[in-house]
C-alpha cells in the first residue's frame, strides 16, 4: 500500500474508534479470552444496540420507516447471543474506563427471558418496517426490553 494511502486508512481507522468509544479490539475465542474481553464484548453489543435505535429514530423522522429492517436484524442477533455473554459477571474487570456500568451477576433465566423478549420485540420492528405508525409504536416496545432487562440485571460502578 503506498504510505499516503496507507495513513489515510490509519487515519479513518483512528477515526471509527472514536466515534464507537468502548471498542472490543479481541474477537472472544470460547475457553481463552479473559473476563475482561468478555466485558468489552457485552459492552460494545450494548453500545451497538445504542447506535441502532438512534439510527431507527432517524430514519423514522426522514419517513424511511423500511429501512430499520437491517438494524431490527442487528438488535435482534445481538439478542440471541446475548446469554452467552452474561454467564459470568467477572466482578474484577470493572470498572471499565469510559462506562459507569456494570453487569449484577442475575440468574441465568431471567438473562434468557430478557433477551428472549428483545429478539421477539426486534423481529416485530423488522416485519412491521414499512409501515411508519406501526414501526413506530413498535419502537417502544423495543425499548421497553432494553429497560426491562437494565432494570434487573444493569448496575452503576460504584
Ligand atoms: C438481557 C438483558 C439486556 C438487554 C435485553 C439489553 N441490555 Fe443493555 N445492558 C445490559 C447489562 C447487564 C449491561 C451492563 C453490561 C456490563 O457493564 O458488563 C448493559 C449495558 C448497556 C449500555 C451501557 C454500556 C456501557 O457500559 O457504557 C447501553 C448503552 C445499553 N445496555 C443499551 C441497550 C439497548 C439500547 C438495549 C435494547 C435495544 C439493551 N441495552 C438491551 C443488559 C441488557
């Protein structure tokens, strides 16, 4: 790669990192990653379902109310994994600098059925896309998950 080319990559490298804050630079390999890749893991899904509701609201308000299809598939996949995250609470990875957040180690069926709800939730956001009433009032319901799930099992660092 020739070095201008090379520094521009770098350069908007540098630049998706910051715009993403927490950012899980370690894929998790099952066995080997450390707690805290783990916890940078959970949190970037979490901060990506962020990211995905704010694209929904905006494109809610530019009445382009079928394209939320991809990001009701993206929460929706980060839902149906979520469990795995969730199976222990690794008390000594926090805090994490840039999140006041932390994980209440919750029993593992209530983590189900949380995340349970939000896959239903996004799945109905995805085939309702198109009609803009509808999606949304479906919004809601989505986010009414997420704040289901914060209440029970999402704690403040201390
Ligand atoms: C299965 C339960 C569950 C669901 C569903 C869930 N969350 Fe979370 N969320 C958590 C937990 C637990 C934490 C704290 C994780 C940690 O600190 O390790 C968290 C953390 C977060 C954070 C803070 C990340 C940080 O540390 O700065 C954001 C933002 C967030 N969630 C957004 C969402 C949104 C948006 C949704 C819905 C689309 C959602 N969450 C659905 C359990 C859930």
């Amino acid at each position: 790669m020739n070095p201008k080319l090379s520094f521009a990559v770098v350069a908007a490298a540098a630049a998706v990192l910051l715009a993403t804050g927490l950012f899980a630079e370690t894929t998790l390999v099952p066995g080997v990653s450390p707690g805290k890749d783990v916890v940078a893991v959970r949190k970037y899904v979490m901060v990506t379902n962020n990211a995905n509701l704010r694209d929904i609201r905006l494109k809610l308000e530019a009445k382009k109310s079928l394209d939320v299809v991809s990001n009701g598939r993206s929460m929706a996949a980060s839902a149906m994994i979520l469990p795995f995250l969730f199976v222990d609470a690794y008390p000594d990875a926090y805090p994490v600098p840039g999140s006041n957040y932390a994980y209440k180690a919750t029993p593992m069926a209530e983590v189900q059925a949380g995340a349970e709800l939000l896959n239903a939730q996004c799945q109905k956001l995805v085939n309702l896309a198109g009609q803009a009433a509808e999606t949304a009032k479906q919004l809601d319901r989505v986010k009414d998950a997420c704040r289901d799930c914060h209440a029970k099992m999402r704690t403040d660092v201390k």
